[in-house]
C-alpha cells in the first residue's frame, strides 16, 4: 500500500466479490421465482460454488498478504527491527488480509463439513469486514485532513458493510439484504479505487491539496455517486440475469412450472398487504 | 438553498409526503379493521396509488434537481470552474434530490415488475434517508454555531427516520412503525421551515444571533414542540379518517363483517395481556 | 427545578412508576404461571387499571407542568421578555412532562378506544424517554465539570430506558425486558435523588467541589450501585408478590390448576435446552 | 490492581470462563447434531452443571472482591477517608467483581427456583458487561496516551460482548452467538494479560513508551491477533470435542440415530438454500 497500486489491488478484489455476491443472490433469486426444479439452482451446484468461492478469498487473501509483505521496501515479516516496529502500516494490511483469508476457511469448512452451520461464513464476513474497519479507524494517526476524511468514508462504509452481514448471519434468506451487502461492497471496491486517484494520483498528475475543505465537500458527493453507481450496476446486474433466465432457461429445463408460479405470487402479494 | 424558498420546498414536499403517508397507513389499517372487503382497501387500487406515488416522487425530486442547478446564480450542471469546485453545496443538495429520484423510481418498478419484492421500496427510502443525513453531517463545514446545531437536528431527525424506515423494511406490517416514520417526515418538513425562518427570516424581519447560545436552548425545544404538532397532526388525522370510514362507507359496502370483526376483536385482546 | 425539590419531584415519580411496573409485571406473570382463570389476572381488571395509570401519569405530568411554571420565580407562560428568552431551563422541564403526559393521554385512550394497538403506549413511553434525553443532551451548556458528569448519567440512563422502552415496542409480552425496563427507571428516579444531593446539598451541608475529578469518580460506581439497589428492590418485590400470591391467592382461586402447570413447566424447560 | 496480578487474576477468569463456555456450547450442539437420547445432553445433567457455574462465578467474584480491598495498601472497606475519597480505582474493580457475582447469584436462582426465566442469566451477564464497560470508560482519567488507549480497548471488548449476550437473550438457541460470545470473553481475558505486560512488564523488563504512537498503533493490530488466537482455540476445541463425541460416545449411546440424523441433516440443507 501507500501507492496506487496498494490501493487499486484490494479495490479490484471487493468489485470482483461484489459483482459475483450480486450475481449470484440473483441468480439464486429468480431461479427461485421461476422454477425450482432446474440444475442451476440446485444445491449440488451451489455447494461446489461455495467451496470454489472459498478457495478464490483464500487465494485473493494470500496475495495480498504476499504482496503486503514482499514488495520492495517491505517489512519482510520483521515486525520489530532495531529498537523499534518495524512498517506497521504494512502489517496493519496484512492482518486485514488475514481476517479475509478466515473467511474463505470458514467458506471452505462449511460446505464440506456438513456438521457445522452454513451461518458461520455470514459471521466470518461480518468479523473480517468488522476487523477492517477497526484497523482503519486506528489508522490514520498524524495524517493530512483529506486523507483522514477519505480512510473516515472507508471506515464508514466497512463498518456498515459488516452490520449489514451481522443482520444476515441473524435474519437468513431475504434477498434485499444480500443485494445491499453486495451493493456496499462495490462502493467499498470502488472507493478504494477512488483513494488511491485521490492521495497517488497515477500518471504524474498534480496532487489533490489535502489541507482543502473543499475537496472534502466534493468528497463527500462523489461518495454518494459512488453508491449511486453500485445501485445502477446491480440493477443492470437484475435485468441481466433475469433476461437470462428467461430466454435461455426456459428452454433448458421446461414445464411443471405454470402453476406453482401463480400460486407463489399469489402468496406473495397477500403478504404484500 | 441558502434561501427561505430553498428550505420551504423540500419542508413542503416533506410535510406532503408526510400527511400522504400517514392517511395511507391510517386507511389502510382502518379498513381491515373494520371490514376486510370494500374497493377502497382492494390491492389493485392499492397498487395503482402506489405506482400514481412513485410518479409524484419521481417529478418532486427533479422539481428539486432543477431548482437546485438552474435557479440564478446556480451551478448550471458545472461541476469544476476556474481552477475550483463550483456550488458545491447546490451539488449536495441536488444529489439528495437524486436519491429521493432513485426512492420514487423503485417504488414504480416494485408495482409494476410483479417479480420484485416490494419491501425495496422501504429499502429505497432508508437508503435516501441515510444519504441525506450523511451529506447533511458533512455539509456545515465553517459556519456559524446556531447554523450547524439546526443541521445537526436536520441530521438527527433524518437519521431517526432513516433507521425506521429500515426497521419497517424488517418488520412489515407495523402500522405503529409506519405512523412512527410518517411523524419523522412531517418533523423534518417543518424542521425545514424552521430552519428557513431562522437563518432566511422572511419579511426582512432581523436575523437571528447565530452565536448566542440562548437560541439554541430555545431551537432545542421549539424541535420538540414541532415534534408535539406532528404527534397532534397525526392523531386528528386518525380520527377524522376513522370518521370518515365508519361514517360514508358503511354505507357504500356493509354487511358480512359483524362477526368477524368480534372474532378478530378478542384474539388481539388476548395476544395484548 | 434548579433546587433540591426541583429533582427530588421527578425522582418520586419516576421511583413510583418504577415500583408500580414492576409489581404489575411481576403480578401479571406469576399469576400466569400459577394459574390462568383468577380476577386478579383478569382482562377486565387489567384494563381499569392501565386507564388508572394513565390518569394518575397524567396528573404527574401536570404537577410537574405547574410546578414548572408556577413556582415563585418561575416563567408563568412567559417564553419571551424583554428582548431575550425567559427561563430556558424551566421550559425545557415543561417540555419534557409534557411528553410524558402524551404517554398517560396514550395509556387512556389505548384502553378505552378499541381499535388503536394497545402498543402505542410502549411507543409513547420510548418517545417520552428518547424526548428526555435528548433535552438532557442540550440542558448543561456552560456549566461546570461534576454538574454535566450527573446530567451526562442522567442521560445515558434516560436513552438506555427509552431504547429498552421500544425494544417492548417490537417484541412484547417478554417479562425480562419488561422489569429491566423497571429496574432503569427505579435508577433513573434515585439518580435524580442523588443529583439534588449532590448540586443542591440539603440543610445546608457543604457543597461538593464540581470541578474535583475524584468525585465524579466516586458518582461513576455510586451510579452502578444505585442500580444494583434497582435490581435488589426489583428481587424483593419479586419475592413478595410470589409469596403473596402463592399463600393468599391459593384460597381465593383454587384447582383446576394442578395439571395445566405441570404441562406448563415442561414445554418451558424444553424449550430451554 | 494497579500491578500486573491484578490484570492477570481477571484475566485468567475471563479465560476460564472462556474456555468453559465455548465447550460447553460446542458439546450441547454436537449432542444434539449426532444423537438426542445420551445422558451427557440431559436436563438434569445441564441443571446441575449450570448450578455449579454459578457457584465458580460467585467464588471468583469474591476472590476479585476480597483481593481487591484487603491487598496491602487496599482500602479495607474504608471509602471515605480524612476529606477524599479512598483508593476509588479499587473501588471500581470491586464493583465490576460484584455485578459478576450477582451473574452468579442470577444462575443459581434460575436452576434451582424453577418459576424464574432462564434468560435471566443472559440477561445478567449483559448486564455485568455492560457495567464493566461503563466503569472502564470512566476509568482513566488524567492517564497516558497508551494507558487510556488498552483501556479503550478494554471498553471495546466488553461493550461488544455485552452487546452479543443481549442478542443472546433476545434470541435463544443460536450456537454461532453463545461462540461469538465465548470468543470476545476469551479476547477480553488475553487482552487483560496484554495490559498487564503492557503497563506493569514482569521481570523488571523495560517499560513501554506510554507517548508513543507507534505502540498504539501496533496494539492495534496486537488486538486483532489475539481475537484470532481465540478463534484458533474454538476451533480446536470443536474439533476435539466432536471427536471426542464421535469416537468415545459411539460406545456409549449408541442406535436409535441413524435415520433421525439424515432426516435432520436434510431439513438444515433445505433451509439453508
């Protein structure tokens, strides 16, 4: 970290995990609206989606916690060198990291040691995201204003990211929810992109004044427009695989549906009222 | 903004909203209590009110959007002038507008697109809500003492507001938490008055001491009065709606409900000891 | 206010309220658990008496009301004199009884009016506690150390209260929350206590030092022992009312019993496993 | 306190209990998951188990209470001593200890009074918690940076664990909650080892820079590790009691399961799509 790159990687990983986290719940979703019976929805399929979804966290994980440590100028896993510590910033990193990679164990053991309970990996989200956010909070000691205020944002939406996964490990299977948590994992992806414009501005250009109330000002709106943008992905993301579903699936896995379908919405809007 | 006019309109389309909401919820709540069959508590009128709802939201929030750019002196969708930031606090307002837009768009899909769930709308006006607050927390940078400490009790009221809402998104069906949200509003709609008067006085009149702190011991319970009056508001509101029912529409669809009306009496008689 | 009477008033109230909740609580549910079909558990009982407390909250609140305008020296309805505002601090107390009068006006109508949800009143009860605490908030401008540290208490116990209060709101018939909510107003009303002898010493005893650090020290675990006070009047209260129920109730409403509890208490200690 | 046995007295309670809880956690579920009929998942056993705990309780509690005012140098039960207050630091630990006997006193009552709510001994230890968690906040007044800086944390730990017994005794019967829980006492009693090694190094070792922000800043993540480290230690625990479960039990208890668990087994993966 400390560079664009530093703050483009982990920015990369959480739009990648929140595009696949909207997909998914998506997919999940409408497969569930409109039939139940096909393969893409079955529980074989998302068993084995899982474990791979755990191995990738894991992998993501080991390479930021790799690269944390052994770029050039890094600490090398010295944490304490010559009468004082040693890159703590770049540790910091590396335990955030760390938290994710125990997110992708739990991801792993759940769906493959059928005895423990599939929420574990909602609470580990919910903990690394919680981890992250208390580590950034504590991260910013003798900064300039501007780059408190943008680790500030970050800070917010982490730790709204985790109460929104902690409501999920509680309140199971509502759709919004997940979509939400997705959302705000793209803001987080894209903010972090956003820092490193904001502190390393790449291609030479001039530097944002860090001292600037102003910018802040702006700061603040681009944030929303951020959030705003995630909400559009994921709806384009919903027509998308609706579409999707619709037009392909329909020939894949045909019939028996009619009926179940109208009985459902039926229900639905009763409960609507 | 920065004018009686530009608080007195979104105070007008709160206080709107918020009298809307709660004569909705009141009908809606009456009519089952009373009778379970008329037209006027059927879901297709429900349905097209709601949709009718997201139109009017829709055209508020660009009333608001366009007010904010296009008055004079506004922005005019400049975002970065000569070298630095142009209106930005006409950006932040016009930003909250927009996701006010986004609340009135979801509501109109939600009726329309049969296969989204419907609590998206309460999800939609959390979110506007808390954006709002957000960009409220962040908007007073600089001022003046009695300046910031009214923004700070827009900010409570929006927050309060906001975390109802997501309750509601929870929680369906309350009709307490849902006249609870509609009292927020119409809080906020007049709060917004408020704060017109205070910093804009109308009329010429004299402006306020912005740094005397007497006023804002007053402000602090002039907030409580206005929140009495929306309390009061609500409560004649009741009663003049279940007036109305009992009074016009047993009339227009009577019969078939005496017994169950008892019957539904004594089971929440007995779910309330 | 601003006198040991002043704080000893609401104190009393606040103490008698606690006594007599925690009573009802207790009553309601050892008669419960004891037996289902004596008068003293009855609906119609219950219902006298959740109108008698409205009335008596509500003339509570107008003693407080009058006290606070009415007292030699006080503002007699006189908000503004002189060119600035007359006797803040006396209106916010006024401000603050009247919220609690809403809530017997609440209690009164809920228990005579059919058709409103009798949880209004939990409602009521949170916003008159949300509403005291957030004038408590902005009550101390200007003074000194030890006076804000009991209003700071004053106002941690009034929010915990007021979200205990709308936590009954959303989950009802939950006996704990029920004497936990108890248990903070008895703290509430002995901590009202403790601030009239700590700002206003009575018989003229010596004042404390407010600027001493040692002794907002001391209050921080005098706090945490009134509380413990709370709970051992709570456990006695407890005690009593089982005791009198078991040995005096015993004649009066006999049998029938004997096989429902047995049944009772074993779904119980299921569900507790 | 005030020495580093006075950390690690409490410190090694709260791992105790720790460890405790999560094993007993761990075994009700692991009973429950591979066989209901066994004796070690008896009511009758947990009743007794459950009395005992709350005996260990109230004999730490008294120790803490006992050693806290009759240490050499202690108070001895004089709080008010030639014009000040008297050793109030110690006064706060006593209190704390005390509120955790009243958890003690709390879990006897429930298993043996069979009329009292069971979630009354979650409702306690929130309780405890979070009067723990006021008094730490309170606590350090007029300290150095890196001293106020682990209490802070201290107050974190325990404000959260009081959080998670609340959700706890809202929400019964959640395994992954009574883990969460048993996680954060574990961290709070390594975290009070930390603070002794922190503030009062044994051995005459040199102490810690309590100035410098570097040492903030690597507690910060020293935090985080621990909070691992008592993630490992539930983790190996579930693993060695299902194995222990599994291996030694088989003989034990056998039959009557087979069909019993895939029918279980079956029901959980439904809901769990």
């Amino acid at each position: 970290m400390g560079s664009f790159r530093g703050h483009a990687l982990p920015g990369t990983f959480f739009l990648v995990m929140g595009l696949w986290w909207s997909t998914k719940t998506i997919l999940k979703y409408v497969c569930k609206k409109h039939k139940r019976t096909c393969y893409l929805s079955s529980k074989a399929l998302f068993h084995r989606v899982e474990i791979l979804e755990g191995v990738v966290v894991v992998g993501m994980a080991l390479t930021g916690m790799a690269g944390e440590q052994f770029i050039p100028g890094g600490p090398y896993l010295t944490l304490y060198k010559e009468g004082q510590w040693n890159q703590l910033l770049g540790w910091h990193h590396f335990t955030m990291y760390f938290f994710f990679g125990l997110l992708g164990v739990a991801n792993i053991l759940c769906f493959t040691v059928s005895s423990l309970p599939v929420s574990l990996t909602k609470l580990m989200l919910s903990n690394g995201l919680f981890v992250e956010a208390f580590i950034f909070y504590n991260h910013t000691h003798g900064r300039e204003m501007l780059d408190i205020f943008v680790h500030q944002l970050l800070f917010l939406v982490t730790f709204l990211t985790g109460l929104v996964a902690f409501l999920e490990f509680l309140i199971r299977n509502n759709v919004l929810l997940e979509l939400l948590r997705s959302s705000l994992i793209l803001l987080q992806g894209s903010w972090f992109w956003q820092i490193g414009f904001v502190l390393y501005p790449p291609g030479g250009g001039p530097a944002w004044d860090l001292m600037d109330h102003d910018n802040s000002m702006f700061l603040t709106i681009c944030f929303c427009w951020h959030y705003a943008l995630a909400y559009i992905i994921i709806g384009v993301n919903y027509a998308f695989v609706t579409w999707l579903v619709k037009s392909r699936l329909r020939r894949l896995c045909p019939s028996e549906v009619g009926l179940l379908k109208n009985v459902e919405r039926e229900q639905e809007s009763e409960e609507e009222m």
